[in-house]
C-alpha cells in the first residue's frame, strides 16, 4: 500500500485508539510505541528509537507511527519568528 506521511499517521492512530490506548495508558506511561501499520502489531520500549528498533528486527521495511504513550506528540517542535513574522512553514 502506498502512504502519504498524513495517510499513515492517520492509519496508526486509528490502530492505536482501536486497539492499544486504554490498555497501554495505564500500563506504559511516558514509553513509546512504534505501531506497524501493515501488522498493526506494537512495539513498546523507553526511548523512541528503542520502539522503531524492535518493530524494524522483526519488519524492516515495515510502515510505522511512532506514539508516546500518554502525550499529545511523540517530540516537542520550536521556532523562532524573524522580525518579519512570516510563516516559517512556507519559507
């Protein structure tokens, strides 16, 4: 299946409120899980690198989304505007 990056954040949240959120939210606080999107299989570890690493031993050219259990976001993102003020995304 081809993915867009949006097509497959969409799918792995899907996946992950479907099948791992509850679960995982009180079991996994402040870990990580990389979620395949083509096995829908987690993989759970401390440091987001540590979840992409187990999910690639045993798929690795596997699909994934990368949650941080309990967050809003996996990693925090900062800029700082230019006197300017223009978008920094359309730069």
């Amino acid at each position: 299946m081809n993915f867009t990056p949006k097509l497959l954040a969409e799918k792995g949240e899907i996946i992950y409120k479907g099948k791992y959120q509850q679960e995982y939210e009180r079991l996994y606080p402040g870990k990580y899980a990389a979620i395949d999107v083509d096995t829908e299989k987690a993989f759970i570890a401390d440091t987001p690198e540590g979840a992409v690493e187990a999910l690639q031993k045993e798929h690795p050219q596997g699909f994934f989304h990368l949650v941080k259990i309990g967050s809003n976001g996996v990693f925090k993102v900062g800029f700082s505007a230019d006197s300017n003020e223009r978008d920094w995304l359309l730069q």
